[in-house]
C-alpha cells in the first residue's frame, strides 16, 4: 500500500504533531511505501529512515493547495493521511480553503484519513470567539471529505461520532506516541550525566518534561516543589526543556535554588538520557494526563514512574487501572501526598517504572499504533 501523509511542519522545534507525522510514517515504512508532502522549508527533499520526504508546499492557501492536489495526482497513493490541528495550517487556526480542497480531493476520487489532534479552540475567551466558530465549520467538512478520521483521545472521538452518528464506525480513537527515541545509557553514563547538570548522585530527582507547555499546570509544579523541597532535603527538581530565564519571565513563581535544574532546550536524545537520570515525574494537567500528551508518554517509554492529574479529557478505558498515579485535577493534596509517597520509597518507584514500560508497550508503542492506523487505512480502501 502507498500512504501518503500531510502535515505543515516537520523536524520543527517543539512541533509535536510533525514528529508524530514523521514517526508514524517510519513505522509505516517497514512494510508500506510511505511519502510525507510538507512545506518548503522543512528540510530537503529525499529519503529518510525509509519515508520519502517531499517539502513543496508553498503556503496552505490556494496557490499551495493546488500544489498539493497536482502532486498528489501524481503520486497517486493508496489514501492520504491529512494531520490535523487548526494552527497547523494558519497563525490563528482559521482555514476555509483547506476543508474545500479536500472536499474537492474526496469529489476525484482520494481516500482521505483526517488525523485530529485537537478539533478547535474552546470559546471561554474572547479572542476565540471569532476564530472558535470558523474552526468549528471547517473540522465539519473536513470529516464530510474524509473516508475515516482518527482521533487521538475518546472524549473527542464520541463528540464527533455524536456529529456523524450515521457513520459513528467511521471515527477511530489512535492514541498518539513518544516523539523522544530511547538511547542506550549505562548506570556510569547516567551517573555522569546527572554530575554535568548538577544532580547529585544519590538523591531522589523530580522531572518535568515541557513544563511550560500547553495544559501543564506549572503554578501546581511549583506548590508541590515548595512543600516537599522542606519535607527532603535530598530531593531535587530537573525541568527539561526549558530556560531558567524563560520560565521566571512566564511564571514570577518559578522555582530557583540549589537543587532546582532548568536544561534549557535539548535535542531528542539528550531528552532521552535526562528521562533516565530522573526517579519520577510529574504530568499534572488541567485537562487531566490523556492519550495525545506526547511529553507524559515520553516519560513512560522510559520507564519513568509518573503522578498526573485525572481530568474531563482522561482517556478513562486507558488509564484507569494503570500504574500512572492520577489525581483529581484540583486536589492539591492529594497530589502532594502521591509524590511525596514515591520519592519516600524506591522499591515502589522501581516496581511502577517497570510496570510503566510494559504499560506503554500495550498502548503507545509505534508498532502497536502503526498496526492500529493501518487496520484503518485498510478500511478506507475497501470502503467504495
């Protein structure tokens, strides 16, 4: 089968659905011919761990549309894979002209598969009520051109079945994957590591990995840290990938000290080896920790144990059960009390983390989602 996938951005920095475009794609490649169409700009065109890389897409309005349909006529593939997320293809997530060009793609016959990573933008604030609703329209005839959409979390997925109950088979729920490669580390490395960034060789380290990003509670990172930092004195705090100027810039509060380590940006696998070096993490959420939060499945590939936050978006039939600790978003002291329950036990903390690998194997390894998005694929071809 030839797969085609589109997305706007690859190998961009903290850009998490072109590395999830990319690694599924190179998953694809094992047994599939695999191309990915980006924009110009994103690298050079040629193959790559298998999947043929094609950046020639001008801009994702009209004129690079057009772009699109005439090389997707020409390659001719088996379906394409369309990444979605409203800010992918516009600065403010308003694009009309993409929903009609696959529409017009669906009307010559291509067997579209809409990958949604986040539908549309929530109007509780003003500045999205304008942009909320021009999203809202163009996810709906996105789905009208698409043969089967996936989506990466259960709540979104029953929302839109809710929209197309006829076709509700149609939407798929495929949890996203860990953008971050684990890289060997011997226990002399690690122990090495940890001394070039600070750590101290014995204490207990708390990681956070993109604590600034999109729906991370940082204000509740910084409460915890203040309360058990006082409790341990061997506890310290390693937040990956961001600056320590950045984070005091965002967040007057954030945490400084001795024993508080800010990474600053890091390639992929330096990330790996600092999710080594750490003895828990922390993925507290105002949505609560969910099936699309690649920063959290990192952590899980590599054996992290983790305490996140249960909240509305919490894929349930995922997590329920799991060795992730969850908490209730909003209950500071629970949370309190289930990391300061891992740091005070190592025996715990070596029985979640291996019960954390396995957990991921099951859900968010590459070869479990690429055989899951194929099953889909298949499904689209035969579907007239």
């Amino acid at each position: 089968m030839h797969i085609c996938l589109v997305t706007s951005k690859i190998f961009a920095v903290r850009d998490g659905v072109g590395d999830y475009a990319f690694r599924l794609a190179v998953e694809l490649a094992r047994e599939h011919r695999v191309t990915l169409l980006t924009s110009t700009g994103m690298g050079e065109a040629g193959e790559r761990e298998g999947v043929m890389i094609l950046p020639v897409i001008p801009d994702w309005r009209p004129h690079g549309l057009r772009v699109l349909i005439r090389e997707l006529r020409r390659l001719e593939p088996d379906v394409v894979n369309l990444q979605f997320e409203p800010h992918l293809y516009h600065r403010w997530g308003v694009n009309l002209w993409l929903p009609m060009a696959m529409l017009f793609l669906r009307w010559r016959g291509v067997r579209l598969i809409t990958t949604v990573h986040e539908p549309f933008v929530p109007l509780t604030i003003w500045k999205w009520w304008l942009s909320g609703p021009i999203q809202r329209v163009a996810l709906y005839l996105l789905l009208w051109a698409s043969r089967k959409v996936v989506v990466v979390i259960s709540v979104w997925t029953r929302m839109l079945q809710r929209w197309f109950w006829w076709r509700a088979e149609d939407f798929v729920r495929i949890p996203v994957g860990s953008n971050v490669a684990p890289v060997d580390l011997s226990p002399e490395e690690r122990q090495a590591l940890r001394s070039r960034y600070g750590l101290p060789p014995t204490g207990v380290v708390v990681a956070v990995f993109s604590p600034l990003g999109s729906g991370k509670q940082f204000d509740l990172v910084v409460r915890v840290w203040e309360i058990l930092a006082k409790r341990h004195t061997d506890l310290w705090l390693l937040l990956i990938g961001v600056e320590r100027e950045e984070a005091r810039r965002r967040h007057p509060g954030a945490p400084t000290g001795s024993r508080v380590v800010y990474t600053g940006f890091v390639s992929g696998p330096e990330v790996s080896r600092l999710h080594q070096c750490a003895d828990l993490a922390l993925a507290p959420y105002v949505d609560g920790v969910s099936a699309r939060r690649t920063s959290t499945i990192s952590m899980m590939a590599h054996a992290v144990p983790l305490v996140g936050t249960r909240g509305p978006l919490t894929d349930l039939d995922i997590f329920e059960g799991s060795p992730i600790r969850l908490v209730p978003v909003g209950d500071e002291e629970g949370f309190v009390a289930a990391v300061d329950g891992l740091v005070a036990s190592r025996d715990l903390r070596l029985a979640l983390g291996s019960r954390t690998r396995l957990f991921f194997e099951r859900h968010f390894a590459w070869p479990v989602l690429g055989k899951q998005f194929f099953e889909v694929a298949a499904g689209a071809c035969r579907r007239h």
